[in-house]
C-alpha cells in the first residue's frame, strides 16, 4: 500500500474526538478540495506492507487505528488487508476509515470499522455523491462529517436534503482557512440561528488544531 506518514496523537475530529490514535496517512486522492490541508497527500507514497504497518500500529497500544489520506478507498483491497492484519494480531480497538464518500469499499464489506464519511459540501466546491455516500452509511458503523464555512450552511442544507434520513451521527467540522477559533465561533452562532442545522448537527471543531498537535 502507498504510505506517506504514520504518526501517534488524538482524533482531533469528529465523534472519536480524544481518543489516542495511530494514524496511518494513505497518499493519492481523486478530489481537489482547493482548502484541503493535507494536498501532499494527493501525490505518490512509499510502498509499505500492510503486516508492517500492523505491527507498527500494534506496537503503539493506542486503542484507535485511524486510516486518512488523501482518499483510502482508492487502495481498499490493501486497507482491507490492514484490517485483516490488525484483527490477526489481536486488535480489539476501533479501525476508523477517513474517506470522502466517492468510492464504495467493497471489499471491506463485513469488516469491523468505523466509517467517516465527508463528503464535500461547500458552496465553492460541491462535489459528491449522495448514493454513495448513503449505501456507506447505511451499510458500515460510522457517521458523517461535513467541513463548511457559516457561509455554506445553505449548501450543507441541500446535501442533507437530497440525503434524507440517515441513522448515524452528523458532525459540521468547522473550515480552516484564516483564524481558526473564530471561524469555528461564527459556524456555531450560524448553525445556533438556524432552526433546522440546530436540531439536525453537532459541531466539532479540529481540537488537535486547537492544541497544535499534528
């Protein structure tokens, strides 16, 4: 599998927020968020055996192993062969899959993950698709995740719509693109004034950005 980092820190993100992780950064991704704040990821990685990463993820002891990129799900079949590897290794945490919701894991059907879904719904770059994202939702453990900016609460709106109900958690991440802590207060007091997003989202912002933890 094609590996640009792995690294020990929290989940700074979403409903897992806190937890200790080992993070494992898959390169290559087939969307060009333009505030996307990992673009290295979208070029090559090095060639890494999915037992090699385990082990090192073993070695950790932290009980969350997160898969990110970049996209993960463009290189499944060895995301599936890291799962595999972990659970043979006596893992007994949560494998967590970071993935924008374009590509349906097949090959991970029946695998015992946690599925982040984040598809992109801002009004500049709206680019998804809603069955996808659906069938992951309703087909793995997991939630969903929307980054967006006060500003893009209306297309944030219209996603959800075309989305319908769906029986998991619904995170709004705030956007990070110039002062993070007031940016995330002005997405709180936005979604607060909308009766809608107020009863329908939670928002979470980036804590290990707060804390300067990579």
């Amino acid at each position: 599998m094609e590996v640009l980092e792995e690294f020990l820190s929290i989940q700074g993100e979403g409903s897992l927020v806190g937890t200790p992780a080992y993070f494992v950064r898959l390169a290559r991704c087939n969307l060009r968020c333009p505030w996307c704040d990992t673009k290295y990821s979208w070029g090559p990685g090095r060639e890494v055996e999915p037992a090699e990463v385990a082990r090192r993820a073993m070695s950790s002891g932290a009980p969350l192993v997160v898969i990110t990129g970049g996209e993960p799900l463009l290189q499944q079949a060895e995301v599936a062969e890291l799962v595999k590897e972990l659970r043979r290794a006596g893992f007994k945490g949560t494998v967590q899959i970071e993935t924008n919701g374009t590509v349906y894991p097949k090959a991970l059907e029946g695998a015992d993950v946690w599925m982040t879904v984040s598809p992109k719904v801002t009004c500049d770059y709206f680019k998804n698709d809603v069955r996808t994202v659906k069938a992951i939702l309703n087909s793995f453990k997991g939630e969903l995740k929307l980054v967006a900016r006060a500003r893009d609460l209306e297309c944030v709106k219209k996603f959800l719509r075309e989305l319908g109900s769906v029986d998991k958690p619904v995170i709004l991440q705030p956007l990070h693109e110039r002062d993070y802590r007031s940016e995330a207060a002005e997405l709180v007091r936005a979604v607060l004034s909308d009766e809608e997003l107020a009863k329908t989202v939670r928002v979470i912002p980036q804590v290990h950005k707060l804390l300067g933890l990579p």
